[in-house]
C-alpha cells in the first residue's frame, strides 16, 4: 500500500472526487467484508427463523 500513491480519480453519476489508490483499495475492501459479513449474519438469521418455525 505504501507504494500505490498515485492519484486516482472517481467518477460515480454527477459526483466525482480523487483519492490515492492505497485509500481506494483499502476502503473498497473494507466494504466488501462488510457485505460478506452482512450476507452471513442474514443467512443465520433466516436458518434460525426456520429452524424455529419447524418446531
């Protein structure tokens, strides 16, 4: 990550900002945990829900 400080800039519809690339790859993968552990959290949730529903 040290390495990767070239400017790299964003374009999202009409919003559009720079940030270094370190930044960007720390912060997209961050997100991304986020949603992995989200969709889990979900999924033990709904098996939980029917596992009580059965009874």
């Amino acid at each position: 990550m040290i390495q990767n400080t070239a400017p790299v800039t964003l374009r999202f519809l009409f919003w559009s900002w720079s940030w270094p690339l370190w930044l960007f790859t720390l912060v997209t993968a961050l997100l991304g945990a986020l949603v992995w552990f989200g969709l889990g959290v979900l999924r033990r949730h709904r098996r939980r829900v029917a596992r009580r529903a059965e009874r």
